[in-house]
C-alpha cells in the first residue's frame, strides 16, 4: 500500500498479517459444526455468510501498517 500522505510504500505488520489469516478461517470452521449437530444446508450457508460479513467488517479494524516489511514469522 501506499501512503496518501507521505507517498512511502507500507506493509501490513506480522501481528495483523497473523491476525487477519485466522479471522479468514472463521467461516470455514461452520463445516465440522454442521456435520456434529446435523445442521441443514441452508441454516450451514446462511451461517457461513453471516460469518464472511463479519469477516470482511472486522478485518479493516485488525489492520496494522509498518514502514518495514517484517518476517512472517
């Protein structure tokens, strides 16, 4: 990304990087869920689209930006 202001380029930081991966994996999660309590397709769809929203909504509050590019790890 770069900045509108200073015009350097930024990197998101390893936390938020970190962060934002596992917030991806939420809406995954609603498959062993719906397989144990024997949900109905559409009740695991619907489920797993509420949980893509909140995703996408939360995911710009979790972002960090550093001047450095840092390890993944």
């Amino acid at each position: 990304m770069i900045c509108n202001h200073c015009g350097e380029i930024q990197y998101q930081s390893t936390t938020s990087r970190n962060t934002t991966s596992l917030l991806v994996l939420l809406p995954i999660s609603t498959l062993p869920f719906s397989i144990m309590f024997d949900l109905s397709p559409i009740s695991v769809l619907l489920l797993g689209l509420a949980l893509i929203f909140v995703a996408l909504f939360v995911m710009p509050l979790l972002l960090k930006l550093t001047d450095k590019e840092e390890p993944l790890w």
